[in-house]
C-alpha cells in the first residue's frame, strides 16, 4: 500500500508492507551499501521517479527493513549511478502487520522543469521467497525502462530556482 502527498518543499510517501513479523529479513549496514543491505540480503523498497517526465532517467531512493538508505540515478537503458549521493530522509518500523516505511523526499534535489507531470515506479523486495516485484513490470522484448513509468498528474510544484557557484 502506498500514499503520495506533496508540498512545496517535498513528496511525501508512506509505505506499508504487509507480510508477517517472521518472514522479514533486516540487515544493517551502511548507507549506499547495496550489495551487503539489499540484493537478495534484505526485505527492501525502492522509488524510482522521472522528475522531469522526459523518459530518460529516474531517481531511485531505495530502504531496507532495516532503514539503510541507498540512492542513485537510473537511465532508460538500464545503466546505474550510484555516485549520485542526496540527503532525503526515511523512517522505518517492523510491526506485526509488516514494514511501514515513510519517506521524505525535497523538491530541490529533484531536477524538474515546470512540468506538471513526474513518472513513478514502485519495487519491492520480498526476502523471505525472493521475490522481487514492480508496480510497472515490463516484458523483455521492450525497450526502455524509464520511458514506461507510470504517471503523477497534475502536480502543481514551484519553479525550481537553482543558483550553482563554481570556483
């Protein structure tokens, strides 16, 4: 189950993820550590969004049940940088009902135009029968990955204002 709210500032997001308390898997370790948090080490939640609803790229701001935090850009052929690092921030409780995750995402490390549209995509990661599972999955023999997003409409964001000082 996911919610989305936003303000000027932010996009808000809470996650529950239901499964019983004794099928999730933790693991603590440090932020960006995707191999030892996530791949196939953790129950975990991603958000991918196309800030810019142009297709080309997403950013992904991954959690595990543990609340270690793993960001990174993501470009429609599936090419991964992770060197992209932001401060956003996270909560994390395991319950008897399964994970809740709340996210707190800012506008201003988001690059978008003023476009009323942004793509999304939701991933999830079930560790105790590693299953990994997307709100958009696409069938192999298509091409693109950002570019098949789904949608959130008609957003009204603030201009960006971005002052950049370079020595």
């Amino acid at each position: 189950e996911v919610k989305l709210l936003y303000s000027n500032e932010a996009i808000y997001v809470s996650v529950h993820l239901f499964d019983d308390l004794e099928n999730i898997k933790t693991k603590n370790t440090f932020y960006d550590d995707w191999y030892n948090g996530f791949d196939n080490n953790a129950d975990y939640f991603v958000i991918e969004i196309d800030s810019r609803h142009n297709h080309q790229y997403s950013y992904g701001f991954a959690v595990n049940s543990s609340g270690v935090q793993a960001d990174y850009i993501l470009n429609n052929y599936g090419v991964i940088d992770d060197a992209w690092n932001e401060y956003w921030e996270t909560a994390v409780r395991v319950h008897d009902e399964g994970i809740f995750i709340e996210y707190k995402i800012p506008l201003s490390i988001l690059n978008y135009d003023s476009n009323s549209d942004m793509g999304i995509n939701f991933i999830r990661y079930i560790y105790s029968n590693k299953e990994l599972n997307y709100w958009v999955l696409l069938p192999p023999q298509f091409d693109g990955l950002v570019s098949h997003y789904g949608h959130i409409k008609g957003l009204d964001i603030p201009m960006k204002k971005n002052i950049i000082v370079r020595p």
